[in-house]
C-alpha cells in the first residue's frame, strides 16, 4: 500500500457543504493508510467526521448572506489585513509539516476568489518546492456561473499554470459541468470524473416509525433556509392530515429557531438538523428542500420523492442548475423561490405524493474513493514528469561535461494575423531572448501582421503553405501540397507565396516552405527550388538523400495532443522524446545531425502547453549546453539572412 501525504484545503463560508464533501474525500484517502492533512478556513463545524484526518484550523472567516467578498472573523467583525496574514501564515506552515505528495485546492480557482491572496501565495510555495507535490483542484458537480469573462479567463490561466488536474465531483450524464461553465471543454483533457461523493458515514440506521410518511423539510445548516421554512409552516396548515418534520439548521440563532417552534401548527415537528437525516428521507413520504450537493445525494440514498426549492438569492444559480437537471430527468420536482408560496408548496406536495418514488440509481456515489484513486494516479504521474526532467538534466550534463553544445530551434505555425495569442507567443520569445520561425500562410497573412512584426527581433517568417487548404480525397490525411493535384499548380502556388511574403515581410521573410500538416508530394518537393525555396521544413527527422537545392531542417517535439483533441501531450512522453532526439545527438558525430527542433501552433495553446514550454526553454538554456539558432543559418546560401 502507498504511504501517501495528502493535503486538503478548503474554507466554507455559508454552510457546511464543502468541508462536509472534502472531509468525505480525506477520510477515504486516510482509509487506506495515507496521512491526510485538511486544512478548514471556515468556522468549525462539530457535526462533519473527521476520521483518520489531521485537521488543522486557520483562524477563520465566514460571509453574511450572499455576500461571498466580505469576509468576517466572527459576528459582526471584519476580518482585517492582520487576520489574513494569520491565515496565510498558518496555511504555509501547515503544508510545510504536512509535505503532501498531493495538494488538492476545493473550488478555488473557481471561486474563493476573495481569499485568491492565500491560495496564491501557498500555490507559488508549492511550485517553488524541488519535489513539488501534484496539485489538483476539487469542485462540485455545478458551479455557480461566472458573471464575466474575464474571470473564466483569469481560472483557465491560473489553472494552466499551478495545477496538473481538476477533480469533478459530479457525473457528466447527470449534469455535465458545461451546464455551469462557459468554457468547460477547455478543460477536458484536465478534468478527472470522481462520480458524486457522498458522507457514507452519516446515520442510516432504522430506529423504528420515526419520520415515518412525514414531510420532511430541510433547508441546510445555515440561515439561508429560513424562507422556506417559514413558507413550509404556512403549507402544513393547509395539510392538516399530513404530519411534518421542520429540521433548522444549526447556523440558525437560537432565538430564530425558537420562533419557528412557537409558530409552527400541531402537526409540525420543529427540530435541528439531525445526523440521521438520511435516515429520515428514507422513511419520509416525502421531502421539501434546498438543492445544495449534499442534500441532492442524501435525497439520492433515500430514492425519496423530493422538491427543490434551490438556493437563488445574490444571483446565485448553482442549485437552479441543479434541480433544472434533475427535474429534466424526472427525478424532482423545481418549485423556484420566486414562485413559493404556501399554496404553490402545498400544491406540489399533493401532486407529488400521487406519484411512484422515483429511481436515482442513475447516481452513483461512491465518489470519494474514485477520486482517492485518481489522486494516487496523479501523484504517480507527478513523480513519472518530475523523473522525465531528471533525465534531461543528466542528458544536458552530460553534453556539458563532453564539451558539446545541442542545438535547438523554434518554429510556429499557422500564423496570419495580430492575436493576443501571438503577442503571448512573441513576449514569451522576448523573455527567453530566442529566435523564431514563424510559419505564416501567405494567401491570408495581413499587413497587420507585418506591422506587428515590424519592431520585433529574432523573429524569421517562413512560408506556410499557400492557403492552408485541404485537397486530400476524403479519408486520406490531410494535405494541400499532396499527390493529389497537379505538380504544376501547386509549383505555382507555392511561389506566389513565396513573393507575397518577401512583398509584406521583405528581408524577414526566408526561402523556406513549410507544407500544411507536413506532408508534401515527393515531386513537388524536388523542384522546390524552381520556385525560389532553399529549405523545406516538416516533422520528424529528415531524410538521408537530398533534395535537389534545398536542405531540409525539420522539427521533433510538438506538445499538441491533435490526436487526443488538442492541449498538452503527456510531458513523460514528451520528455521521453526529447531524450532520445538529445541522446541521439551525442552520440552522432557532431554536426551530423539537424538541430533538434521544436514545434508549436500559437493559436490553440493553453496554460499547461505555454507551462511545458517555459520550463522547457528555460531548463535548455539553464543547462550551459543548449543554444536555439536561427532557421537562417542554415540556409545554403545567406542570401535568406537579415
């Protein structure tokens, strides 16, 4: 059994559902043997099992109502810059004595954005670690959608540089995370499905009648539920028959939870949450509550017949989109705040209660040993990268110690306008003082672009094709410069692109042909030259005969998975790669060998592809055995040079 360290972060709040959801991840994790640290911002909650786990309390903060930016250290006082700093102090120390394996965040970057300052600065503490852990993020099945853009993009860009993978805790089929999330299929090859998890160790037990065909009502152990409990006493008066169970929550002052006793009619129960909760949905005709994740999977475990009457106050959408989704598939019943009344809630309950339970099987719950397993996958994973980088260090000291520099270049593709992918391309160009080849399509590159370039260095544009169109007969691979069409027109096309370049880009511009997808016609390629080219350019190493007038340099290393949808290959095989084309190298004859290129295609990178390439680029440079050239100086003749 793997003695792994694991570290949980996570602060609620409003209620308690996040560390009820987390403390239900550690405690499968302790189970087997691993030493598992959570780490809770929020006020301590008696009520969430901790079995197994070392719990560590920061100083805590909690929101009023919907207001999730102010934070307060206790009632009716601010938490201030001293508080925070106390909490950010804490939250270091804990991750150094706990030295996890894995670090998993709960919901931020997502949200807490409120408390972005002390995840940051323990994100930045973990990277900066030699063995640094694996880092995953853990959310809930819905998340509540973001009011701007720019905050998606701001999540995508911190996820793309701190963390290996999102933990899912939800079930795609059930409600997929697109449903809350604008830009969930950016995410896909990051994102882990644990499945739905839920506290299995809470109370089941049958202690007999109690809650025996009674109406149920929750509304979570916050004050958040008051209004519907409030309406639920109203609507057991008009079911007199019906006998009812208010369970309050024990955020809820005990002066409000008085009141409530004092107003409810004779058939009503006024209680606390109870332990046994599911114990009682199961018994129950019937249950009226929120729709938080929770009390979904306890209502799940009861296969109980259920309204939702979802969470919606502050523009909160969360548990809407949840009971839209669970209404849809005949699950529940959605009777939304706006529209609850007394007689609105009654009426429900009558329909309902004619109605046959409904099956929730279709929800698996046995989440939280899912992702147990997918944490020690990741850590697994984790060790296998960090193992890769390893042995190109050793590969690059090697090259040192023989007093061999590798060569390297950079080319990018597909490039005919200014983007803010390109100005990412080209500041990352600035900051690793490197040169680039940029592969730009010349039937469609602009004068805009010529002007972005203008008053950029290091950069060498090469011709990318004519206008990157596919000729290829249906089920054959892609290709405009193919077998497919006539020597002749593609000779023609390919030298027009050849001058529109050298017209908008002048002596930046070389003569090299970069063909689409890297596939060109033998042919064609053998009287390149014709057209005014020097070098061609595609991937993989090229071959021994030469061409007539032209050489060829190609690269080796392309991080786009285009086969697995797009993102980041698996760096191991990635790394894997790269220490065989550097392994090779040494042990060639110098100079008998192109220069190890590497590939990349601005347009559709991603934080953890732009991540690989940083660490790549500066681990290369860093070694004191790399260079990147210029495609220019391997021109046969200088007449391509600036």
């Amino acid at each position: 059994m793997n003695d792994f360290k694991v570290m949980i972060v996570v602060t609620h709040l409003l209620g308690v559902g996040h560390l009820t959801r987390m403390a239900a991840v550690g405690r499968a994790m302790a189970a087997r043997g691993w030493k598992v640290t959570l780490v809770s911002g929020g006020r301590p909650a008696a009520t969430v099992a901790l079995d197994g786990v070392d719990l560590v309390q920061l100083p805590p903060v909690h929101c009023v109502g919907t207001d999730f930016s102010t934070l307060y250290a206790a009632t009716d006082v601010r938490a201030d810059a001293a508080w925070f700093a106390m909490r950010r102090a804490a939250l270091l120390a804990a991750f150094d004595a706990a030295a996890p394996d894995a670090l998993i965040t709960e919901l931020y970057p997502f949200g807490r954005r409120s408390l972005a300052a002390e995840f940051d600065a323990l994100l930045e503490h973990a990277l900066a670690r030699p063995d640094r852990p694996a880092i995953l993020c853990s959310i809930r099945d819905v998340l509540n959608p973001p009011s701007r853009p720019e905050r998606v993009a701001a999540t995508l860009a911190r996820l793309g540089a701190c963390y290996d993978a999102v933990l899912f805790h939800g079930a795609a089929e059930m409600v997929p995370l697109a449903a809350s999330w604008p830009e969930a299929g950016k995410l896909d090859y990051r994102l882990r499905e644990t499945g739905y998890v839920h506290d299995g160790e809470r109370a089941f037990a049958d202690d007999g009648n109690t809650g025996r065909d009674e109406i149920v009502v929750s509304g979570g152990g916050s004050a958040a539920g008051l209004p519907l409990a409030r309406t639920a006493i109203e609507a057991a008066r008009l079911m007199p028959a019906r006998q009812w169970r208010l369970l309050v929550g024990h955020g809820v002052p005990e002066e409000v939870f008085a009141a409530l006793g004092a107003q409810a009619p004779a058939n009503m129960r006024v209680e606390r949450a109870r332990p046994d909760f599911p114990a009682l949905l199961a018994r129950a005709a019937a249950s009226v509550s929120q729709s938080g994740y929770n009390t979904v999977l306890d209502l799940a475990a009861a296969n109980a017949r259920a309204i939702l009457v979802p969470f919606a106050e502050g523009g909160e959408k969360e548990q809407t989109i949840r009971a839209e989704e669970l209404t849809r598939r005949g699950l529940a019943r959605h009777l939304p705040a706006a529209d609850l009344t007394a007689e609105t809630l009654a009426g429900a309950l009558g329909e309902l209660l004619e109605r046959p339970a409904p099956d929730w099987s279709g929800i698996g719950r046995e989440g939280a040993a899912r992702a147990a397993d997918i944490v020690a996958e990741e850590i697994a994973r984790r060790r296998a990268i960090e193992a890769g980088w390893v042995r190109l260090d050793l590969l690059m000291a090697r090259a040192r110690a023989a007093g061999r520099i590798i060569d390297f270049w950079w080319r990018d593709d597909d490039a005919t306008d200014p983007t803010p992918a390109l100005d990412a391309l080209l500041a990352r160009r600035e900051r690793w003082q490197v040169p680039l080849a940029l592969a730009v399509i010349p039937s469609r590159a602009t004068p805009a672009l010529a002007e972005r370039l203008a008053g950029e260095t290091g950069i060498d544009v090469l011709a990318h094709g004519w206008a990157h169109a596919n000729h290829a007969p249906a089920g054959v691979k892609k290709a405009e410069f193919g077998p497919h069409r006539s020597t002749e027109a593609m000779l023609a096309e390919a030298q027009a692109g050849h001058q529109r370049l050298a017209e908008l880009f002048g002596p930046r511009a070389l003569p090299v042909f970069v063909p689409p997808w890297n596939r060109i016609d033998p042919a064609l390629a053998g009287r390149h030259s014709e057209a005014g080219y020097r070098l061609l350019s595609t991937y993989q190493r090229r071959p021994a005969h030469a061409l007539p007038g032209l050489v060829a340099v190609n690269a080796h290393l392309d991080p786009i998975d285009w086969h697995g949808g797009g993102g980041l290959v698996d760096e191991t095989v990635l790394l894997d790669r790269l220490g065989r084309l550097v392994e090779e190298e040494l042990d060639a004859p110098p100079g008998t060998l192109e220069p190890i290129g590497l590939l990349t295609h601005h347009l559709v990178h991603d934080g953890w592809i732009d991540r690989f390439l940083d660490g790549l680029i500066g681990r290369l440079l860093g070694s004191g055995a790399a260079r990147f050239r210029s495609l220019a100086e391997f021109l046969p003749t200088q007449e391509g040079r600036r």
